[in-house]
C-alpha cells in the first residue's frame, strides 16, 4: 500500500504596536517563530503567536524523570494521564489535544527535535522515553493550529532543542537512587575548540516499579558533531535507545483490600523498542537580510509491545463439540445477514477451517480459556529533508502609514516512511484462582483469525509554507 499527500501553507501576518500613552507602561510581549526549522532563529521579533518556554537549567533545577513530568508542572493547560502506570509512557493532553504513545488514540499535537519531526510515521504516536531528558537545551510549546508544523497538528507543536559542544561546555557525571529499586546513572560531556564542538550524553534508568512485576530500564544514548562560524553551522546527531517498559493498568476496587495495593490486574504488559537516527541540521547566513536553515534525517524504531488480559470469549457447545464464541447473549450483532439478536458467534482459528471446532483440536475446557496473549510488531524507517529560507527587509513608506520591518519565510520538505505493522490475539490461560497466583497468561497456541493483523505500507507526505510578516514600527498615539 502507498500513501502520498501535499500540504502548502500560506500565511500573512501584520503585527501592529500597541495602543498606549506612555511607553513605559507597555508590557513587554515576547514573539516567536512558528515554524519546526526556526529554533535557532528564534527572536522577539517574528510571528506573533502564544508560546511557553522551559530552559536547559529549568530542567536540571526540577530534578524530575521524565520530560512529560517536568512539563506538567511548568506549562500552563498541560497535563498529563497515567493511564499506561509508566512515567515514560503518559498521554500528554494540552487543551484537549494528544500526544501519546498509545496507537490507536487520535493525536493532536505535532513534537520536533531538533527542527525533525518526532512523531510516529506510523499513527503518528510519541514515544516520550526515547527522548533524553538531561541533553535538552530549551522545551518550547506553541499554542493554537499551524499548519507549518505538519498534520495533526490541531492543539499545538512541542519544540525540543538539544545541547551541542558550544551551549554545553562541562563534563557532568549525575547518580541517583530512589525507592522502589529506581537507578539512574547520567554521563554528559560537551566541548569545543576554535570551530568544532562535541556533545555526549549516556543514560540507563532502571526501577523495579510500586507494583508487582513492573520493572522498567531504559537505555539512552545522544552524540553531536557540531561546526560554527559566522555564517555557517551545522550539527551532526546521533541518537540510540533500548528500552523495556511494563507498565500494568487499573485493577477492579476490590483487588487491593483481598491482595495488596502493589497487585496488578494481568501481566505481562511490556513495550520494548530499539530505536536509531542520524540526522543533520544546518544554519547559514547569505547576508545581513538573508538565511537558510537545512535539516535531513534517517529513523529507525522497532517497538514490540506484549499484553496479558483476561478474556471477553465465552463456552459455546453443538452436541458433543464445543469452542469458544464472541459477545453475550444480550448483544445485537451488527451483521444482522450473519447473526441474529441473542447470537453466539464462534472464533475462527488461524490455520484451520473455519468449521473447526477447539474440541477437534485439544482437550483443554472451553471455560478454562479465560485469558488472551496479544503480541504487537511495529517497524518504523523513514527518512527526509526540509530546506528553509528567510529574508528580512525594511520598506519606508512614511508618506502613507509610516516604515515597517518585514519578515518572508519560505519552506520545502518531505517526509518518507516504510512501516510494517503485525498483531496477533493467542487465547491463553490466566492464572488467577487465588490472590496468590501471578495473575499472568499461558498461550495455548490457537490464534483468533480475527484479531491478526498484517500491513506493509509506503507512505510520502510532500510540503511547502510560506509566511509573511509585516512589523509595523510608527507609534500609534
């Protein structure tokens, strides 16, 4: 399957100065870029949009985990949903917009490193945990729908910058030790000399979680070659992770008081991912007036994901055969041609017939049956380029409104992905008679046909925005 698409964005912005009396009076207002290449041109005097900002010093201060955490606490309409029970797996919601690494949850909320954007190619998730909290040099959110930032972003853009050799000069080595098992250990160095800088950063988190059986490590690793004159720079960036994380859902209120507190519903419920990039971002000065900013990359992300649950199939039986059937006898089946009010409708086995019954093919009871083992395979490759152009200008027309400053800013990108997606559904035994049992599942190995999923898909997405900018600079009084 191929997928390919075109967005052109167009904007026009006039930005006019306040009304006031006295100068002195005038609040200051601080206005941003919004576009993903403009990070490092970011000034007072760009694109009028509403922007909340966190620094690299904020971050360390804050002593926090997790970017999602630290963001939380700082950022004014954001938080966060510990639905996944993982401090690397939330759902961040801002405004009533998504970013998360659930697939299947509708995303709102475009996120860029370092001017390439973060997002999944495929459901456009956000893995938080492959982003190195202690290697971020600024965190900056934009409010409101840009299309300059990419699809879906319909609530607001997340731009992350790195360190690289000339913002980050010191060698730091950072331990600590928490309850629950947690371990981290954080080694950071960064440097330069005349034109070329270097920037490293190593981090493996692991804790043994405030549950039964919900241990998580997580393994990091970011370098950066970076080269700066007067008019050119560029960084080179290498980013690697290998993460295990177990993250148990809620339980049913009564579980505690029979258990404890730190008991889990079913188990496993792992993700773990292998996950690389190189990509390349450069800024360069043709004069005084003019600029342009070039990113390319390559990703690569593997994410298996294994989820123990108990199961939703009942015991259905004809004469001496029985198997397994869906929904309950009350349901209305939207297949009325196939089914009926108060119908059974029996499993299909992957590699059987479909009038193969489970008693033709083990002795294990039907009611015995009463988990699943879900298994999920997603390989993520993509690769682009994006090539930004910008021009600043002072036209002098005092005769009619007075002088003002103008800004055009054109960009051009492209984005391709190669994803394989597989899922499967294994009917499985929950080992839950007692309050002492692990509460995990045993595959019997019968597959639901089903619930298998198999997509190869190609997808290129092809773009080009540009936005312009009148500051009008006349006092108005």
């Amino acid at each position: 399957m191929k997928m390919k698409s075109a967005v052109v964005s167009i904007y026009f912005t006039i930005i006019f100065p306040a009304l006031a009396q006295e100068s002195e009076e005038i609040e200051k207002i601080s206005i941003y870029s919004q576009t993903p290449l403009s990070g490092s041109t970011t000034s007072e005097r760009n694109l009028l949009a509403s922007v909340q900002m966190i620094k690299g010093s904020e971050l360390v201060q804050s002593q926090a985990i997790s970017l999602a955490e630290h963001m939380k606490n700082q950022l004014v309409s954001l938080h966060i949903n510990d639905v996944q029970n993982n401090p690397f797996q939330p759902d961040v919601q801002y405004r009533g917009f998504t970013a998360s690494p659930l697939l299947g949850l509708p995303q709102g909320i475009s996120v860029y490193l370092n001017g390439i954007r973060f997002n999944e190619p495929f459901g456009d998730t956000v893995n938080w945990d492959l982003i190195p909290l202690a290697a971020l040099e600024s965190v900056a959110l934009y409010s409101g729908s840009n299309p300059a930032f990419g699809q879906n972003t319909l609530g607001g853009a997340l731009a992350l910058q790195t360190k690289n050799g000339f913002s980050y000069t010191q060698n730091e080595l950072d331990v600590r030790f928490g309850s629950f098992g947690q371990k981290q250990f954080t080694v950071q160095s960064g440097g330069n000399k005349g034109n070329w800088g270097y920037y490293f950063i190593a981090n493996k988190y692991q804790e043994d979680g405030r549950r039964d059986y919900s241990e998580s490590e997580l393994k990091q690793l970011l370098t950066t070659l970076s080269y700066a004159n007067k008019e050119h720079s560029f960084d080179i960036t290498y980013a690697a992770n290998k993460n295990e994380l177990l993250g148990n859902g809620a339980v049913p209120e009564q579980l505690p008081a029979l258990a404890s507190r730190s008991a889990i519903y079913t188990q496993p419920d792992k993700t773990a991912s292998r996950y690389q990039q190189l990509s390349l971002k450069s800024d360069n000065l043709i004069n005084d007036q003019m600029s342009w900013q070039a990113t390319a990359y390559y990703r690569h992300n593997e994410i298996n994901s294994i989820n123990g649950d108990d199961s939703d199939y009942e015991e259905c039986e004809s004469g001496l055969l029985y198997s397994l059937c869906e929904g309950e006898e009350d349901d209305e089946m939207e297949d009325e041609a196939e089914t009926e009010i108060g119908e059974l409708e029996r499993v299909h086995f992957v590699g059987y017939d479909e009038d193969t019954w489970l008693s033709e093919l083990t002795d294990i009871d039907a009611d015995s049956i009463d988990g699943t083992y879900n298994t999920g395979f997603t390989d993520n490759k993509s690769y682009g380029a994006a090539l930004q152009f910008v021009r600043l200008s002072h036209v002098d027309t005092s005769t009619f409104i007075g002088s003002f400053d103008n800004e055009f800013i054109f960009g051009v990108g492209i984005d391709k992905a190669d994803i394989d997606f597989s899922s499967d559904t294994e009917f499985a035994i929950l080992h839950n008679d007692s309050v002492d049992d692990d509460r995990s599942v045993t595959g019997i190995g019968l597959f639901d046909t089903e619930s298998r999923v198999r997509l190869k898909v190609k997808t290129q997405q092809e773009y080009a925005y540009f936005l312009n900018t009148f500051f009008l600079v006349t006092n108005l009084h």
